[in-house]
C-alpha cells in the first residue's frame, strides 16, 4: 500500500505540466489581446487598402510606394528624427546632473526630490495645457516679455518654435523619471574611488568625467535607449501645442501624429496608416540597435 506522502508526491507531478500555463493563463491573454493582435493586425493591414468601415484587399507594397511620395510623411519623419536629436541629449545628461545634486542626504532633500519627481506623475495632458497657458500669446510668458519692454514671442504660432516648446515640455516632464534611473546607479558608484580622485587632486569636473560618467555609462545607455524610442513616437506634446493640425500648414506634424489622422475617423485610412505605423516600429528598433552599438564599440 503506497503511503500518503509518495501519493501526494505523484498528484502534484501530474499537476506539475498545467499549473504555471494555469498561472501564466491571465498574462498571456492580456499581452495576446493588446499587443500581439494589434502588432499583428496591424503587419497585415499595411499590405492591404482597408479604410474604417472597409474590409480591404491585398495590394502589395502599394503603401509603402506611396509614402516615398508624401510630402507628409517626410515632414512627420523630419520632426520625429528632429525631435529625437533635441530631447535624447538632454534627457541623458540633464536628469544625471540633477541626481548628483540630490544625492547627498541633507536635511529637506527629500522633498525636492518629490518636487522633481512631480510631473512624472502628472498627466501629460495637464502637463501640456498649463505650458500651453503659459506659452501663449498671452500667457504668463509672454506677459512677463512685455514687461521688460520685449515683444511677445510666437511660442504657439511659429513652426520652430512650437517643436522646441514640445520639446522643452518633454525634457521637463522627463527629468524625475531618468533622475531616479541615475540615483540607483549612482548609489553603486563605490565611495573610494571618490576619494583616491580627490586625493590625486581631481577637482569636481575631473571626478565628474573620470569617475561618474564611466561608472553608470550602461545606465547613460539605457536612458538613451528609452529615450529615443519614447522622443521618436512623440504624440501629446506636440498634439497639444500645435493642434489636431499639426501647427501651421502641418509642419509641425509627426509620424505619430499623422497615424492618427489618417487612419481615423469614418473615412480613415486604415492600411495606409499601417503602412506608417510598421515604418515607426522599424525605425525604432533600428535607433535601439544604434545605442546598443555605439555602446559595444565604446566597450571594445
């Protein structure tokens, strides 16, 4: 008679090959259903002419030969590409920066660490409508330009400078997040190489390059990684201070955004915004691949 225990032992290995599926059941429904299907829908809708309430047919690279002729496109993919190289540097050594300032536990430096931190929790559409009243023509901004006599600037209306607004909006509400990315690292930094620099007579600047900057470059890399696929699918900010239009004439527009206008609404064109979208998904794969390059050679 086979005791208790080697029973027991027999039932749970038949339970064994089902229980993590069991487990792992919720997690793969969520990720098949809003990431998987879409990405998949979304690879065989660019090859089609579907439109919002039409099925489509097949047409083959039809989209994608259209798109070398939209002037629309080149000008989403030059505010993308330029977006990317306005924010990605600041938000790789800005946020570091401020972790270094509020490094060091002194009394109420938690609290400016909560206030940097702030508008990483805030919507960005909150975010982006008060730097819209700020901004505006006749917002606090430009109401303190008058004041000193200056002419009020076209933050909202002129084509350059509602790209580097949405930028600056970007950058500002990024800072916590990549702040606390550094602190981490920054916590493994050992103290002692500190100190033998200092001893050496390396100044601030010099412990700065030598010391930080080699310590936490696969953090830099990261932070780069992030940032550059999250600057090139940029959508709010610049949604929110150029308009559904895209600033003037559409210049202002991204890829993104021209997903959106695209392939919404009743007459949306579905696969052409596909087309777009697969385009997007490429290239950031491909600035990925970059940092992780430029970062491997850098090693080597």
């Amino acid at each position: 008679m086979a005791s208790p225990t080697a029973s027991g032992t027999r039932r749970v290995r038949r339970q064994l090959p089902t229980s993590p599926w069991l487990f792992a059941a919720p997690g793969l429904l969520i990720t098949g259903a809003f990431i998987l299907y879409p990405f998949v829908s979304t690879l065989v809708n660019a090859f089609t002419d579907r439109r919002t309430l039409v099925p489509g047919e097949f047409v083959g690279l039809a989209n994608f030969r259209e798109l070398l002729h939209d002037d629309m496109f080149w000008t989403g993919l030059r505010n993308s590409t330029l977006y990317v190289l306005g924010v990605v540097p600041a938000l790789v050594l800005l946020p570091l920066l401020l972790a270094l300032l509020v490094q060091k536990n002194i009394p109420g430096i938690t609290f400016f660490r909560s206030a940097f931190y702030t508008p990483v929790v805030a919507s960005i559409v909150v975010v982006g409508l008060i730097w819209v009243w700020l901004l505006d023509e006749r917002g606090l901004v430009n109401s303190l330009l008058e004041t000193v006599g200056a002419s009020p600037v076209g933050f909202l209306s002129d084509q350059w400078l509602i790209l580097l607004s949405a930028m600056a909006v970007t950058v500002w509400k990024g800072l916590g997040y990549y702040m606390i990315i550094y602190l981490a690292a920054l916590a493994n930094v050992p103290r002692e190489l500190h100190e033998a620099a200092a001893v050496d007579g390396a100044g601030a600047l010099r412990r700065f390059l030598t010391v930080t900057v080699p310590a936490v470059r696969s953090t830099m890399v990261l932070v780069a990684a992030l940032s550059s696929v999250a600057a090139f699918k940029v959508f709010s900010e610049v949604y929110l201070m150029a308009g559904p239009s895209g600033g003037p004439a559409g210049e202002d527009t991204t890829l993104v955004m021209l997903v959106q206008r695209t392939g919404t609404g009743l007459t949306g064109r579905v696969g052409y915004a596909s087309a777009i979208s697969v385009v997007v998904f490429v290239v950031t794969v491909a600035l990925m691949l970059l940092v992780l390059r430029a970062d491997r050679k850098e090693e080597s």
